[in-house]
C-alpha cells in the first residue's frame, strides 16, 4: 500500500499472516533519495496510519531508509512526538548513547536474552520501544517477536488450571543487585544506575513508588517485586495479554548472586513447575517471527502486544532503544 510520498508497504522474507495481518508489518522507502529528513517528515505527515498499523499488526518494522548514526535514530524517534520514558527499575546494563538513545542490553554476544514485555516486572513500564540497527550483525543477534495474546491463548487452552492461578495469585520477582554494573551478566545492572542515584535512602524511596521491598546486603540489596499480575488486559485491542517476565526470569536471571528458579514464584511464593515454563518458552519460540537486522532497520514495537528477545551472535552488533511512555 502506497502512502503518496516516502513510505510503502511492502513484504519480507520471515514474515508471519496472523488472523490475515502481516506480523511484523513492514514499511519502506517508496523514494530511491529519500533521507533521515524524508523519513522524519513522513513521519509527521503519516503517523495516524503508522499507528493504525501498529494497532492492527503490533510491531513495525521501518526498513530501506538511508539511516546510519544514533542522531539519525534519535532524530526518527522525536518525529513521533512521543513522550520518553527514563529507564527506572530495569534490569539490563545500558548507557546512554545520545537524547533519547541507550545501548539495548549489553549483555555477552554469547548470550541469549529471553522473551520478555519490557520492564513487565515493573508497574511502570513502556508502552512502546524502538530498535535500530546501527552494525548488523555478521551472524545471528535477530530480536524475535511474538505476539502476546497468542501466547496467552495457546497457554490458557493447555494449562487451564496454571493460568488461572496465575491470574488470581500473580507473579513474584526476586533479583540480587550488586553495587556497580556487571556488563557480563544479562540482568547486571547494579542498585545505583538501576534507581539512578548512589543514595540508598532515595534509592530506597525509588523502590517504593514502584511497589518494591528492599533488603539491604553487605555488598548490594534484595529487591522483592510484587505480586504483580502476570496475565493484563489489553484496553485497546479488547484481549488478555502474557504480560510478564516468568520465562526470562526463570530461565535468564542467573549469575553468581542469583538463581533464577528462586527469581520468580507465584505471587503466594508457591515455586513455579517447572516442565509447564519451559513448554512456554516453547510456545513462544513456535509462535515468534526473526527477522534478521540490516543496518539502518527500526523496529516500533506495541509493548502492550508483543514480547521481544536476543538471539546469540558473532559480533560485531550494535543495536540501539529508545523507550516511550
């Protein structure tokens, strides 16, 4: 579908049909010249449409635009005029590349980073993020989407019983935090950049407006979080979305100060079975789309209806976000 001017749509290769509508949708460059300022200016003009799209499919991906710095990123991210939301309570080691731009998690190439609703172990949460690939990968390190009703659909028909327990008791997250960053861990943001300040009376206050317990320790604190819902209506879709973090926690939120069967319960503090997890993270897998980055790609995702990870891959890879409110 033409838009009169920059942006088509168009197809790729991985690209799913659900219920008839193209996962992720994906839209491109109808103007052989066009530039970081066309794309912005299309933006502008077409955003209703972009946003229908993203109402209708979940994610989109922008691809086929002449974009290769994080000022060009930064730059396509305000021409959507959506508040930012500050990075307060995640878990992921990332720094601030420029305006509204961070690293995405900078975790070792070797690691996998699960499926996750991003900051879902937090009540205050975005409700959309971008991605851009500013160094596509040599192999691997696609981020694969998956949407979450689906999730939620295929889970409720076959442990009706877990599910239901779920929506009634909620989630409970458990994560050890030492003082500084620890880049070699996939959840190795230290207390200090995790609440953004070195005080751990306002560190302390942080936590309490998100709802989290603190427990401090000699070399860093306990942070207990919850019960918070693990199943969420979706208002403007009208469904029930797998709006939470219990296959990443339990399967990724593990290094020398944590154990992740011990990272998340339900919200009674009852253990998680273990066998009914890991065929969730199965589901996720058979149901997710991975569509491999190339350099200048920007992916909008609905964090109301899509789960995202990391696969591994061989550097180098530099993906940039930007979150929104």
């Amino acid at each position: 579908m033409g838009l009169g001017g920059a942006l088509v749509e168009i197809q790729v290769a991985g690209q799913k049909l659900v219920n008839g509508v193209p996962f992720p949708a994906v839209v491109s460059n109808a103007n052989a010249n066009a530039t970081c300022l066309t794309l912005t200016e299309a933006i502008k003009a077409h955003k209703p449409y972009l946003e229908s799209l993203l109402l209708k499919s979940g994610a989109v991906l922008l691809r086929g635009f002449t974009l290769s710095t994080p000022s060009h990123f930064n730059d396509v991210v305000e021409a959507f005029g959506y508040e930012e939301l500050p990075y307060v309570g995640g878990a992921a080691p990332r720094t601030n590349v420029v305006g509204r731009v961070f690293t995405a998690n900078e975790s070792p190439p070797d690691q996998k980073i699960p499926f996750h609703h991003e900051m879902a172990q937090v009540p205050e949460f975005p409700s959309k993020l971008f991605f851009f690939c500013e160094v596509e990968p040599r192999s691997g390190g696609e981020t694969p989407i998956v949407l979450s009703h689906v999730v939620y659909e295929r889970m409720r028909e076959k442990y009706p019983e877990f599910v239901d327990r779920l929506e009634n008791h909620g989630l409970l997250y458990t994560r050890v935090l030492g003082e500084g960053d620890n880049p070699s861990s996939p959840i190795g943001r230290g207390w200090k950049s995790t609440f953004l300040t070195t005080d751990k009376t306002l560190a302390q206050q942080r936590a309490a407006k998100l709802g989290m317990k603190l427990e401090w320790l000699e070399d860093g604190v306990k942070t207990v979080m919850g019960p918070i819902p693990g199943v969420k209506f979706d208002e403007k879709r009208q469904r029930k979305i797998w709006f939470n973090s219990m296959v990443a926690a339990y399967t990724g939120w593990e290094d020398e100060r944590n154990d992740p069967v011990k990272a998340v319960t339900f919200g009674d503090g009852q253990p998680l079975p273990s066998h009914i997890v890991y065929d969730c993270l199965h589901i996720l897998e058979e149901e997710s789309v991975a569509i491999p980055w190339q350099k200048g790609d920007i992916l909008l995702i609905d964090n109301w209806a899509v789960l995202h990870s990391r696969r591994s891959f061989d550097p180098p890879r530099r993906v940039l976000a930007s979150l929104v409110k």
